[in-house]
C-alpha cells in the first residue's frame, strides 16, 4: 500500500481540559509517597497485628517510593488516555462508495518490467492491496481484460476469494481493448448480481446499485466510443514508469526473390519507442535463425533506428523452400516479447484469385501474363455477380484466395484476403478520407513485400481518396495530402486498400484514364507483388502472420476433413472441417509458429506465424489519461487521500490496561 505518515491532529479538550488532565499522574504518584502515622497498640501476640501491617505499612506523612506494579498500571492508563485526547493517526488512503469493480490489464505491454518484477504483478498488488481496504458488507468484482474481457469472479463480499482471483491471473500477449470490458463490466453491474461465499454462483440482489470502477492498467488503449458507463464511476489508475524505451519488430515477412525464382528473401522493420524526442538513434544488432539450429544463418549489425521512426533490413535466403524463421533483436530492454519474431516458409502452391471490374484492361493485362498464369488461377468477373447467391456462397466459403475489387465493393467482407480500387472494404474500421486532386507521391515503403521493388517517384494522378485503416494497419503509399495505399489484418486475412481508380468510369460507363501507372514498369511489378502476397502464392507464408488471440482461417488443397494443428509448446488441437470449407483455429495466445497436418499423415503441410507486431503495445509509455465515451479520465497513481484515526485502539489498549490494573489489585500483588 502506499506510504503512510503518523501525525497528530486536534484534540477535544481546550486549555482547562489540558491542565486538569495533566494534574492527575502527579497527584497519583504523591499518594505512593503518603503514610498514615501508626498508633501504639498492644497486643498479646505478633499473629494479631499481621494483618495491620499488610495493610498499613507507615507511620509519617511521606515514605521512600517503592516499586509498584500498580503505580506501573495506573501511570500507563493515564498515558494512554492523553495519547488518545491528543488524537493521533495516520494519512493514508481509502475507497469510494461500497460496489467495486476491479479491473485489470493483462495484455502484453503489462509484462513490461520497468517497474519490478514487471507491470502485471504490480497491479495485481495494488488491488490485492484495494481489497484489504473494503469495510465489512462492501463487495467487489473481478475483471482481466486483454483482447476480451475475462469476469475471474462476479459481485461477492468475500475478500479471500478476490485476492485468489487476482493471484491467478497470468500475462497475454494479446493487444488491449478496453471496450470490451467496459461493457461485461456495465452488464453485469446493471443486473445488481452479488455472491455469497458459502455459494459456488452468484445470486441475483434486489436492484442495481452505482459502483465505482477501477481499471489499472498503462494505457495505450483504443479509444472507446458509443460506450455509456451507466452507474459506472470510471478511475483509471496508472501502472508503469512515465518514461519509456523500447525497440519492438514491427514487421517480419518472406517472400521469393523477385527476379530470382530460387532464392528467398526476409523483411523486417523495427521501431524505436521513446518518451525523450531528442534521444539519439539506437544501433542494433540482429540475427536470424532457421529451424532449431542454435547458429544464425544470418546477421545485422548496427541498424540504426531513430527515435519514434523506423528502420529495415534485408536477408538474402537463396534456396530456402520450407522451415521455420526466427529473427532475434540482440538488445535488453523493458518489453522481452517483441524483440524475437517468427515467420513460416512454406511450399508455393498455385493460388485462386478473382478480379471483379468493370473494365479495366491494364490490370486484367497483368493478371494474364506469363508470369502470373505460372503461380495463380486468374477468374474474371463484371460487379453484377456480386450480389448473386453462388458469388455470395464463394465468398463465405473461402472458394478464393484473393478477391480484388475494382471500383465495386461487395456488401460484406468475403473470407479470403482482398484488394480494394478505388473503394473502401464495407466495414467501419475503414473510412475514406479526404479527397485529393492532382496528389503527388511522396513516400514508399520498398521493404514490404507489397510495394517492394516499386519505384513511383514518375507516376501522375488525376484525382484520390485518403485511406484511413484501422489500429494497425501499414501506410504503405503516402502522397503530399495522406495515406494513398495501406493493408491491415482481419481475423486470418489482409485487407489492402488503393485509394484511388487506375480506370475511372461515369454513370454511362464511359471510361478515362485516371493515371499513367499502368505505363510504368511498377505496375506489373505491383500486380505481381499482390497475387504473391495477398493470393498465398509465394513460395513462404502462404498464410499470414496473425496477431495472438486472433482467429486463423486454415486452407487445405486436399480433400481431408480432419487436420492437427501444433502450437510452439508441441500441444496439438485436432479441427474438423466447418461449413465455410475450410479449418477455424481459435487458441493462438502463443507467439511462435504453429504446423498444420492434415489427416493421420505426419508430414507437416503448411505453417502459419503469430506475433505481436502492434505499436501500441511496443510504446510502453504510460497514458496520463484515457478516454471513455469521449470523455477524459485523469490518471492517478494511488487512492483517494484519507485520514485513519488510532484513538480507538489506543482506548481499547487502556481498557486493557484498566482490567490488569484491577485483577492485581484484588489479588494484592506487590513488587
């Protein structure tokens, strides 16, 4: 708990009181130092007198103070009484109101070990610490949240078991949504539900009561809209050290050499978090392994990435046609998890991809040479299939590997990874931004595998749209007035998004030309990237890397209803087949690669990678606030400030004192 201070308040008696109260231990030990003068008497024997000199001991007024243990007593329970006039206590915390929901962030960034042993077990402190401070008949809930949220223990008084729950929560790799919990949070607050201790379940309570919420966790949250708190008083409660350094791998993909069939080729990008803007670029050094061998096949020394920026790097793999990637960032910093990262090389295979278009020749041109005929299955269709049942039926099924869309866009999003022209995916996460006439290309991303090779430095455009992705994706085209091509993971598939028509067509279906791109080499080039990346052709990660705690979609070119899919700790999970045709694989918590089997064969078929690959969990900097529902919530490090009186127990200690006092007495103890 926090620091406590020891202080002494006001009192209750004034000057008089004072005066009065501080005569009495004088007065108490002159009556030790009293004598009562001894008459004469006499008696026919010593027996008679015995019980006189017990009782009186003098014969003058004053006597030599001999020790007491009564005048010990009498001298304590004064003390302790002037103790309590005085009022002492200490400054220490406290809770607000009597129905508490605790939550707590376990998604990646809280394994950060600024703060020892790391962010998570120091949270976990704090509430086990909140826990203690409840008054009897208060009750509480328990709540982990990292991707979604997790209720460890509805509405209960039962103090013991909360700080069970909280003990029992683990670390994730998982990124963090706030939203989610908030609304388990809301739900069941709303419906009043409480527990009894002696009762395994909760038992519903006679109406809904406001409580106050706390969510500790470092920030770096999404914001939350459309979200109403209720009866929730929201207070967020800060973990972590407000200065942040770390450098994360924000990419890691493999993809065949371009002009070399036989060879391939890792990328990866690295991002450098740090709260001073004016901190130097930091140097460093990178290895790559392959499989279970303890020897890099590969190094990188001093890649230099600046502050808040990126930086890449290129390995040269040559023969490589299956096997396991590992690239390790040789640098100790406060997150360990981001700095290794996985990626799966795979056997090519053909893809199946689908051109939805009006019209447009250039790009149906460069889906049909040579080149592209030798790695995909090329299906051309016009946009009125799109609402059609056996296109629909496609689409849910996962019949293509890629569908690219060409000034059209479907009303749902097909299960196969996408490319837009022209046109925004049908889902809230993307949006069209600003329109932008003539723009200029300013910035491209050469180590993506997307845009590698591409030089559009040349090429002109009449009239785009910004594109606006969703948390984590990749600007991989910038021009002078916004983002012009970006691509985004969605649950086991990418989405890419060009904003802006190679081929523009009106309401009568005239036709013009909206860029000279198709003129340049680097279309060719960037229709041949899109059927490799996007369309699962490559001859490495015919699935893409996904995040932990997403859903993967499992493709098999055979016929097999059963598959076994081992994750990174050698578990294997056996999958039938669903009704889109294709494999659901939920438990993806683990970063590493996982193997796909298919049927009682042991051969491993493909692969597939999970890593955490997201800025907001690589920026360990602590948020000083959040908001919720557009409102902002300061953060704050301890509870609300309160006093803790002590006069209580120091009376009950006299008390105590009084009741010894009384029992030596009567049994006429003497020292």
């Amino acid at each position: 708990m926090n620091p406590v201070n020891f202080f002494l308040s006001g009192t209750w008696l004034n000057a008089v009181g004072w005066i009065a109260l501080l005569t009495v231990p004088p007065m108490v030990v002159m009556l030790y130092f009293l004598k009562l003068k001894r008459q004469p008497l006499a008696v026919p024997s010593t027996y008679l007198w015995s019980r006189t000199v017990e009782d009186l001991h003098v014969n003058t007024i004053w006597q030599k103070l001999r020790k007491s243990l009564l005048l010990f007593l009498q001298l304590l329970l004064l003390a302790l009484a002037i103790f309590a006039c005085l009022r002492p206590g200490w400054q220490a915390s406290r809770l607000t109101g009597d129905r508490f929901v605790f939550m707590i962030d376990n998604s990646a960034s809280m394994s950060a070990v600024d703060i020892l042993p790391s962010r998570l077990v120091h949270a976990k402190q704090k509430v086990i610490d909140y826990i203690n401070e409840m008054r009897s008949g208060d009750v509480a809930m328990l709540i982990s949240f990292s991707d979604r949220p997790d209720v460890l223990q509805p509405f209960t008084y039962n103090r013991h078991a909360l700080r069970e729950k909280v003990k029992r929560i683990r670390p994730t790799n998982q990124t963090s949504d706030l939203e989610g919990a908030l609304r388990a949070a809301a739900g069941l607050a709303a419906t009043g539900r409480s527990s009894n201790p002696e009762d395994s379940g909760d038992v519903q309570v006679a109406e809904a009561k406001p409580a106050t919420l706390y969510i500790f966790t470092d920030g770096g949250l999404p914001e939350v809209t459309n979200f109403s708190p209720r009866n929730l008083n929201p207070i967020y409660v800060m973990i972590g050290q407000a200065e942040a350094d770390n450098v994360s791998i924000a990419t890691f993909t493999t993809s065949q050499h371009p002009e070399k069939d036989n060879e391939t080729q890792a990328f990866a990008r690295f991002e450098y978090h740090n709260t001073d803007s004016e901190a130097p670029p930091i140097s460093l050094e990178a290895e790559l392994f392959l499989d279970d061998n303890p020897d890099p096949i590969d190094y990188a020394p001093r890649i230099e990435v600046p502050v808040d920026g990126i930086a890449g790097v290129q390995f040269e793999l040559r023969d490589l046609k299956t096997g396991i990637l590992k690239l390790d960032i040789k640098r100790s910093d406060n997150l360990a998890i981001d700095n290794i990262a996985y990626a799966a090389v795979n056997l090519p295979r053909r893809s199946k991809v689908l051109l939805v278009t009006p019209n447009n020749e250039p790009l149906t041109f460069a889906l049909n040479t040579q080149e592209v005929r030798e790695i995909a299955d090329i299906s051309l269709q016009t946009p009125n299939i799109l609402a059609s049942k056996e296109h629909l039926a496609q689409a849910a099924n996962a019949t293509y590997d890629l569908i690219i869309y060409d000034q059209c866009a479907p009303t749902t999003m097909p299960n196969s990874n996408t490319l837009f022209i022209g046109r925004v995916p049908p889902t809230s996460q993307w949006s069209a931004g600003q329109a932008m006439t003539g723009p200029s290309i300013i910035d491209v991303d050469r180590l993506h595998p997307l845009t590698q090779l591409m030089d559009l430095g040349n090429v002109l455009i009449a009239e785009a749209t910004e594109v606006k992705g969703p948390p984590g994706a990749l600007d991989l085209i910038s021009a002078n007035a916004g983002t012009l091509f970006a691509v985004a993971p969605r649950e086991g598939f990418e989405d890419a998004v060009l904003g802006m028509e190679i081929f523009a067509s009106d309401e009568t279906g005239e036709t013009s030309i909206n860029t000279d791109w198709p003129r340049r080499r680097s279309f060719p080039v960037f229709v041949m990237n899109v059927v490799k990346y996007l369309g699962g052709s490559r001859g490495v990660l015919a699935t893409p890397s996904i995040k932990p705690g997403a859903t993967m979609v499992i493709h098999t070119d055979g016929l097999t209803d059963e598959i076994r899919v081992e994750n990174p700790q050698g578990t294997t999970t056996k999958l039938q087949r669903d009704s889109r045709n294709a494999f659901i694989y939920h438990t993806t918590e683990t970063l590493g690669v996982y193997q796909v089997r298919e049927g009682k064969s042991d051969d491993v078929t493909q692969r597939f990678a999970v890593n955490l690959f997201d800025s907001r969990e690589s920026n360990i900097a602590v948020d000083a606030q959040i908001e919720i529902a557009d409102e902002p919530i300061e953060g704050q490090a301890i509870l609300i400030p309160a006093r803790r009186e002590l006069w209580k127990w120091i009376l009950t200690i006299g008390l105590g004192v009084l009741l010894l006092e009384w029992y030596v007495y009567n049994r006429r103890v003497y020292l």
